[in-house]
C-alpha cells in the first residue's frame, strides 16, 4: 500500500466506499493560512455523486469535518485530518461480487494481491478513495492562489469524439462550471451530455479527456532528474482511477512535428522571458518557464455496464455477471476536481521544495 | 534536486556531462546477485553515442566501474557505486551558450531555477544523465530475469509519420536489435532510417514513439493508491529526456470506445485467470494483473537543430542561436534502452515492496 | 512538520490535545491480520490519563474506532485509520498560558516556529498525541507476536534515585502489570510510588529510566548504515515527550571497560551462535544478533509543576506563572506502553524490509 | 541496505574498506556555494588514520575527488558525488577473519543478514565508511556557518574514568586541536593520551564520551513529533560505529532532579528570549529554542583486541580468534570530526525543512 502523496506538502489518504468513512491526513501544510470547512466543502461538492443527472446517483452529502490541525480558524502547522462519513452505502447491491470479478474493474488484482477484498463497492479501489485527495486539494488550491498568484482549474476536452475547443490560456472557471459536464465550450457540453445520457440508457458507458491548467506558475519549479514537474505531474493523473494516458505541452502530436517547428523560440520584453509558442506546455527540462502549464489525461469508459459479461468467480470456474449498484456512465464531469486537485498537490509540493533548495534567504 | 528513484531497489544518479564523469549508486539490491561488469556493460554499449550512423558522433567508450557493493563477483546487499568518466567533452564546442539560451532546451529553466549552469553541454539535463539510469537498470534486469522470471524489452514503434506493425507479447529482442533503429518492423525501419538521415542533412530532427514491454509479471504487483503501477511507469518515462505523452494498453485510444467494448473479460483455465483481451494492459487498478504489460512512450524531436532560431541571452536581450555540438537528430534508437532500463527499475522495486508486505512467509 | 514514522509499516499521527480527536494511519500493514478494537483497546488503557492515583486525573475513555483497513474482522492491506475523540478538554484551564509560555514545555518554541499555538493544553506537543502511536503499535505488536514470535515489553527501571532489579531476559508482562508504576521488582515499585505520591503533593514532579525489551528478534533485522536497529531505537525513543537520554546493551557504562573486558564472545550450540555475555544488548553493527534486545530510555521530570516559575510571555516581557491543569507528577507509568509501541513499530518495519531485501524467495 | 540520510540535504554513502573506494553522493544543496576539494579535504585529515601515535597506522591520505555537481568553483545545486580511492589494503591481514567471526563486531551479523560479506577488514561496516559521511559533512558546515551563523564542534568529554572540564558555550576549536586526543582540558587531555597508549601496549582498548556542540541555531528548527531535533540528532549519533549511548543536555542526570529544580525559567533581555539555565541542552518539545544545543554521545571500547578470544567460526563450530591488522586503541579522536559531521547534516536538513514549510515568503 501507498497511500501517501508529496514529499513537503504530503498526504495521505485512507478510508473504503463501504466503512466507517474515508479522509486525508495533510503534513507540511504551512501554519496561518485561514482554514475552515467552508473553504474544502465546495470543492468535495463539485466531486460527490448525485449532483446532477449524469453522475451516479448514490446519495452522499459528502460533509467534511476538520479533526485536527487547525486552531481559531487558522492552521497551525500540524498535521490536518478531515473526516468524511460514509453515508448510502448499499452493500446488498454488491453481494453478487462477493464471488465474482467485475471485468476490467481491481476485484481480480485486490483479491490476487492481499488474499481478501472488501467486496461492498470498490473498496479501497473505488473512485469514493478521491474524497481525501480533493479535501487536500481545496487546502494546496488556496494556498497557491493566495500566496504564490497560481490559478488551477481544469475541464472537459472530449467525450467520446466530440472535442472542445477552449484555450488553456484564457478559459475561465465560471465557462467550465456553466454546465454539468464541465466543459468551456458549450456546444460541445450540449452533445457531451447527450451523449453521456444516451450511454446510461444503453447500460454503457463513455471515456474522454481531461485538460489541466496551472496559470502564474513562476520559472524554477520542478526537481530534475526524477521529480520533474512532467514526471509528478504524470504520475499524479496516471494515479487517478481509470486514467489511461498523460501528455504535456504538444504530446503525442509532437512526433508529427521535426525540431525546427517544435521548438519554442525564447524572447524578451521588459526584462521577462517569455515563449510566443507554448509548445512545451509551460515545463522545460522539467522544469517550470514562467508559461501557462497545460496537459490531458485520458479516461478510458467507466468499467461497469449493465449487461452481461464474461468472468471468473473467486473459484476460478468462468460465469458471466451483470453490473449493478450506482454507477457514473462519464467519469469526466467528477474527474475535473480530481485533476484539479492533484495538479495542486503536485505544485505545492514543488513550491515549498524549491523554496527549501534555492530560497532567496540563503544564497 | 531529485536524484534518487525507487523505494526499496532505489538509485541516486549523479553527473554533468561535462566533468568529472557519471554514475549511480544502486542501494537495496539483494545480496549474492552474480555481478560483474560485464552485466552492465552491453546495456550501456546500446545506450552510448556513436554507435551508429543515425546517432550522435561523441565518442564516448562509456565504460563502467563497479566501484562497491560487490564481493568476488557478488552482490554484498550494499550500495553498489558504478562510475563512467567523461571522455569526449568538447566545451568549446558550447562556447557560444555561455551567454545564450537554446532554445526548448533546459538552459534557461535551469538557470532561473539555479542562478548558474554548467554550460558546457547540457550539464545535468544532458541524456548523458541516463548512463546511470541506464547501468543501474542492468542490475534491476538481471535480477528480474533470473529470480521472477520476467523479461523486459522495448522498441521504436513510430518515428514521425512512420509506424511500426508488432506484437508485444511476441516481438523478440534480437529482432529489435536487427537494425540501428530498434524496430522490429524491418520495412518500417528502413524508412525510418533514411527518415533519420534526411532530418540529419537537413540540420533538422524527428521525434517518434517507444513501446516499452514486460512479460512474466504475476498477478499482484503495484501499490495502490498513489504507487499504482501505472503511476510510477509514468513517472519513470516522463522523467526521461523529452518525453512528451505516456499511455498504457489502449491508452487515449480507449476514450473512442464504450464501456462493453473496452472491458477485458475474464476466463479461467486450468487454475489460471486471463484476459483474451488485453485493452488494460496488464495492469488493473494499478496492480498486475499477470498478463504482458505494455505502454507507449512519445518523444518530441530533439531541440537541437542547425539552424539559427530566436533566443534570449543571459542579460535578457533578443538574440539568435544556431545549434552547434555532437548531437542526436532523433533519439529514439538510444531511448530504447532508457526505457528498458526505467521499466526494470518500477518492477523491481514493485516486486520487493510487494513481497515486503503480502510475502507469503507471513500471513 | 514530520509526523509519520516507518519506511514499510508506516505511520502518521494527527491530532491536538484540545480539538476533534487524535489518531494515526497505519499504511503497510500485512493483510490477514485479525484485528479488531478489542486488539487495541488494552494498549490504549494502559497509556490513558485517570488509570490510577499516581497519574494525570483527566477523565478520557480513549476509546478507539477503526475507521478503515480492516473488513469482516480481518486487515485488508490498505490503510488503517484510528480514531479516539477528545472528551473531557477544559481549556479554560489554560486561558493563562495563551499569554505565558510555560517553562520547560514547547510553548515557545512551537510559537517561534509556527507563529502560532493551540495554547489550549500543549495541543501537539502534548503526550496525547501518542495515543496514536500506542494503538499503531498494538498492531505492531500483535504481528511481531503471532507471525515472527516476538515478545515486546517494557518497565518503570529507575525513579529519581530508585532503582529497580530485574532482568531482561526473564521478566514477565504480569509483574510488570501488577502495580501501577510498572516496576516488575515489588519493593522498588512501593517506594517508587511513595517517591511520586510525596512529588505530587508537593506540586512537584520527578523523572527515571525505562527499559524496553524485545525477545525472540532472529539475528538479520537493521538496515545498515543509518537505519542501524540502535539508530532507528535510539530515535523512535528520543521522539517520545520528555524523553532525554537513550542507551543499548552496556550504554554509558561501557566506557568504564576495556575492550577485552566488554566484547561478548560468540559461542555455538546445537548449530545456534549465541554469546554468553550481552553487553551488545542484542545489536552489532547495527543488526540483531539473536539476543534479547534491551535499552534504556531516561525521561526527565515534568515541566509542569504547580509552583511559581519566571517566564516570559507573549509579549516577550517578564512575568511569572504558577502551573495548572492535569498533569501526571510522573510520566513513567504511561511511558511503558509508548515505549513498547515505539519498539514494536521498529521492529516490525525492519523485519518487512529485512524480508524485502533479503528475503528467501529470490536469492 | 539504508545508505541515505535527511530529507532534503540527503546523503547516500557507499564503499567498501577494501575495494575500489569509498564515497558519497549529496543531493539537495543549495546552488551557488563556493566549493572545492579544499573545502572538504581538511575534514577528511581530521578524520583518516596515521594521523598521529593514538590511531591506526593504515597510510591512506584519503584525498577526495569532487565528481559532479560544482562549476567554475560553486555548486549547481545538483547531486555532488565525492570519491577517496582506497589505498593502504591489506587483505591478507584479515585472511583469518574470511572463515571467524571477531567478537563484537559485525562480521557475524552481516553474515546472518545478507549469506555473505566482504570479509577483507570490516567490508561495509568499517568506519571507513565516515568518509563519506565526514565529506559530506563539510559541506554543511560550510553551508550553516557561513549562510546560517552556526557554528559546530565536538570534543572529547571523557575516555575510560578520564573527564574533561568545558563548557560548552565557551570552548574554542583550535583548543580542540590542540593535542591529539581532541580534548579541550589540556591537562585531561594528557591523561587520556597515556591511557589510550597504554591500552594500546597492552593490545586493549579504550572507550569514552564526545560532547557536541551547535552554537547560534536559531528558535524554530526540528519538526515534532518524529523528526524532532532531538531524535534526529539522536539517529545520527548512534549510526555511528561504536556508539552506545546518547543523551542531550541534562540527559540521564536529569533523573536524580525534580522538576522545580531542572525547568529553565525563561527570561526576555531586548526584545529576544533566553534561558539562563540550559538543561534542556537547547531544545524544547523538539524544536531549537535559541540556547546552544549540546550532547553527549558514549562510545564502547574498541572491540578489536590482539589477545585470544572465544568465537564461533562460519562452519558453526567454537574456536579462538587474536585480533590482528591495524586498528585504533581508541576511537574518540577520529569520532570527533565524525560526531560534527552528523550534527551539522541533522541541522542543514532542518534549516531546508523549516524554510520550506514556515519561510516567510509565503505567509
């Protein structure tokens, strides 16, 4: 088990769907920043199920209590534990995966791996875990805004093939929270969610693409060779549930360019450095430059459908099993504070971790 | 600074390209591991420039010492150091970036990071940092080879516009190192090649795409939630040089189908669980999941082109460069093993921290 | 801040004095385990306020929920969360230490750190933040017993200048139990309590040595150089409140022996090694020899005493204050269980790295 | 294998004491520090054998390379890699030892934890190893005095029943180097030298006590409540060989105080806070409080003795062993520069941790 996330600003997350409810412990936090539940519940809001009609309706208030780590409204430096109690949790509509692997779902790999699994939902594995990881993202969201001027958000690029067009530089978060299915461009919303609602009837369900966004980051954030901003940022989506693919900048669609196009010239204006193209997605080197920080994470189709399909039980004999329970057709409209929450956690960390190596005060 | 890697097998790697050499120190491998250099050696011989026609002309033997750690031809279960010194360095060669920024290289990013920079090549950010990668994945091969029973290979899947036709669980490693391009599609290596040649003569590059491959992984390796085996391959080729995207099994392609069709269904023969698909690839809930692991990694074509570009120099004027110095014009044939050698390093280290918690002499 | 402990059974605590609750999440432990509060509870008795005449009189059940990480009764291999609510916290008897900074006790250093202190009782600082260790280390406890056949315990050795006579090797958990120092010699313990009775009623306060004891350690546990099982005691002790001195085997005393007179000569037995002395205290070089592992941890009187002090306040005038509140005259009675849980937490971390590194399945 | 230390100016040693060379990779140091072999080699002159009649003869000038990590004569802020060539070897000194294990030390561990060692000298657990330690060291004294006005030393306090007379807050380095032996009480100093001469004659050894000392640490370092000042400091010296025992300030002595008696009553002088007392050694709940911190650290006599013992050999059968090669009498000397070493990397590593998490950029 890994439950832990960042080197200065850490946290780690426990907690299954079904138990006695699931949390993050925060370390490292800096000390007077204001804090209370108001500032997290908005954010585990725009994350739980049942806001709207496109997202599984289990009903959950998702109510956060801060145990620990703050005193008269202010952290204190200490450790923060926050608290959400599991409250629909319908174990009966899973006892059927008591004794059989959902497909492309972890049942298989949790039972093969620690010998038992707590089969009532997902577990450890189910997308409820996120809980903690948004609740410490609201905490690292803040403290960027407040006291390093940096500006996360992010939102639906695609849905199946209907792509957005939005510009990373420019979009707002009031576009992205226009609509349920959080994306900027609001034709393209309009057919998501049509989309999205075609597959609930259907039994099925549908995967896209996430975009991140990280606006104000000063140059000088990333700790080569192995802490690259790109590498912590790829491993913070690619650790998100049913993510399938990370790339920054031009990704993928940079192999189809030679050096000379790629690159992005450097110039200067009133003693800043700036790139005119932003190809390298804002991080060189691994390294921040001072560029808008832009990248896309693909989530493949919700594994859970409501047909029939081929399995194995606990026995090893082959059945087939039906999905049940309360199931997202689109995870993308829940993964946008998810994205958003793990972009900050990484960034936080790397602030505090440059400011540690190259702060100003030593040298 | 970032240097190390790994939880339990973890390295430390260290080195400028311009200096006193590189290296790494490998701690926790397990003892009485036959090791000599010879082990390491043919890996780093795949690794080094001048190679080959399509790479860059340093000549560099990169041969390595093994420095500690090793006790008539074994492992002591201490740290083992393994040393490559700079030959071929050429400083005057990078005169000219003394003062000016190359651009999409890490020249500026590391000087607004640092306040300083070994000029004289790319210093730290060079790929000559990947020896030590490179030597330490040796071991981590080795290791996985002969005590788990996994083998771990990788080749040249796409080079701009050029694709490779091969199949992960079948492609076999002397047909990758049939050609100086590492691919095992003979006719799409061809292409390659003289695509290659051309971006070379043009003063230009070409980026391309890497499948990296492990076969023999058993079921239960990954630590979810944050360690997913997913994340820390992510990790592991984002942290790489250049390395634009990561996707693992269907990757972005997943988002272009449903959920019925996407699932891997499970079927049990003879006391064994498989997929007949394989659109996870190999990993589930960021745990194996036994069957062939299998992603894809994408890098940009390289920054440095002999051509003059707009840049910046060190006093913040607009300026330009034309790319001077022994480079690659497409860094795919090299990268094959760097991303053999970080696939080697998440697995062992996964397949120590699995048995250091599920080991079966415990519960 | 830095509140986890442990590199592969992995914990952190959270948690003030005055606020929501106190707790820990154990990340790494074992699957299979049977476990349940009834595991924990006894371990949290034995550390709590108001358990006997010579302890602290705060009135708090300290009872524990376990939040997540077991299902059916049995550890799922994912994180455990425990949770113990405060409930009998009377901040106003510290309304005058908003002002004050006790002396001796972290007020001002947590202020001159943090900028900030929860001066309700010494919020983090204070001794109940351990509750967190001693139920991560009830768990410990129970896997060292039932799977790796060690014995853990500890006793009262010394108060003030009496001292107890008792031998590692044979002492036994139920005369350690049958008074309420902990002092496993009867007469030492009557005069112990008498020496912490007269301390009390005078408003004062008085300190001694606890030893910890672990038997059954097979030879092979530590992890040279630094994770040296002296290093990793020798710290986990020194993190413990009020704690000042730590020592292995022979300690400080050594150094009144020469080298012929201090070595322990190896013997064997039947195929076993053993040394008929155990001046080593279990340890060499850092790793367990198959001796009984005994140490010695000094613990200072308490700063809380309820006599007049100088001090400054928070307006770094002078002033003077008399302590208040609950507190315990004598810290060792509740010290055994911390310091046995502090130990089981090495050693159960030690043996999963051991097994890690070293284990039989590979080499 | 645990060859790191601290968090963010983290060192990972390496090598053999007889082999190809000992060394030491530092990562996380500020850029910027003017830094060369000059710097550093003088520690190492403190720390090497042949140094003067009370050490080991073994001749090795134990000159160090800086591999990596500096340019043009100041730090990258990239990994340094420092190596010292083994010199003087004797394996053949230690061919007895290929097939015994010497009383006490940790040939016969080494054995048990890894199935084999490097039996020419101590291989892994030589005190051979400190170089790298000692080197790295150098740096962090550079580092805290010049850019954190700390000051670091260490002196032999006592050797058998030998005591010294100094105060901690008045003792001045070159009055350490003054006499071979490093004591500061130059009429004690003498008595130690005779005694570890004689020891010497009679092929015995001695142990004793180093004091540590930090002067101008300011209130605000160490992180509770794992990383406590105190317990890291506590790690660090029993990582060292030999050590046995340590303690801070008033330490084990605090036991025969009450606590009217041993608190420190605060005072305030021009707006800045004092103890005109200093028991607490300088640290409060685990944080500097301002005072000089000062601590003692036990050492046992050398367990290499050239009289016959009773061992075991590697068949398991009992025989007899006389101690040969060449040893220290006395490990306190060459200990002294070691001790100050591992202070001044506990207190780097702190400064780096309480900027990144209370700096005063942010809040």
């Amino acid at each position: 088990m890994a439950s832990s996330f960042g080197r200065l600003f850490r946290i780690t997350t426990w907690g299954e769907s079904h138990g006695g409810g699931v949390g993050v412990v925060v370390d490292g936090c800096p000390p007077r920043l204001a804090l209370t539940e108001a500032d997290i519940q908005p954010e585990l809001d725009r994350r739980r199920p049942g806001q709207s009609a496109i997202v599984s309706p289990r009903k959950e208030s998702d109510t956060v209590e801060i145990l620990s780590g703050t005193f008269e409204g202010k952290t204190l430096g200490t450790p923060i534990c926050l608290l959400v109690r599991n409250q629909d949790a319908r174990p009966e509509a899973y006892s059927e995966m008591a004794t059989k692997f959902r497909p492309s779902h972890a049942d298989y790999t949790y039972t093969a791996k620690y010998g038992l699994r707590n089969w009532q939902g997902g577990g450890r594995s189910s997308a409820r875990e996120t809980i903690g990881r948004v609740a410490a993202g609201a905490i690292a969201k803040k403290l960027l805004r407040e006291h390093f001027g940096v500006e996360i958000l992010a939102y639906v690029q695609q849905t199946g093939k209907i792509k957005a067009v939005a510009d990373p530089e420019t979009v707002k978060p009031r576009e992205i929270e226009s609509n349920i299915v959080r994306c900027p461009d609001i034709a393209a919303a309009q057919r998501m969610i049509r989309l999205i609602e075609k597959a609930r009837q259907a039994g099925d369900s549908v995967g896209g693409i996430v975009t991140g966004v990280a606006r104000g980051v000063p140059p000088g954030w990333g700790e080569p060779v192995f802490d690259k901003l790109t590498a912590d940022l790829a491993k913070a989506m690619m650790s998100l549930p049913a993510s399938r693919g990370f790339e920054i900048g031009s990704g993928f669609a940079s192999i189809l360019m030679t050096g000379i196009e790629h690159n992005d010239a450097f110039r200067a204006k009133r003693g800043k450095v700036f790139t005119p193209t932003n190809r390298s997605g804002g991080i060189q080197g691994g390294i921040s430059n001072g560029a808008t920080l832009y990248f896309r994470t693909a989530f493949k189709p919700v594994a859970t459908v409501m047909v029939e399909q081929d399995t194995v039980d606990v026995a090893l004999r082959n059945t087939t099993l039906k999905g049940r329970g309360r199931h997202d057709p689109c995870v993308l409209p829940r993964a946008v504070p998810m994205v958003e929450a793990m972009t900050a956690l990484v960034l936080i960390d790397h602030a505090l971790r440059h400011r540690a190596q190259c702060g100003s005060e030593v040298l």
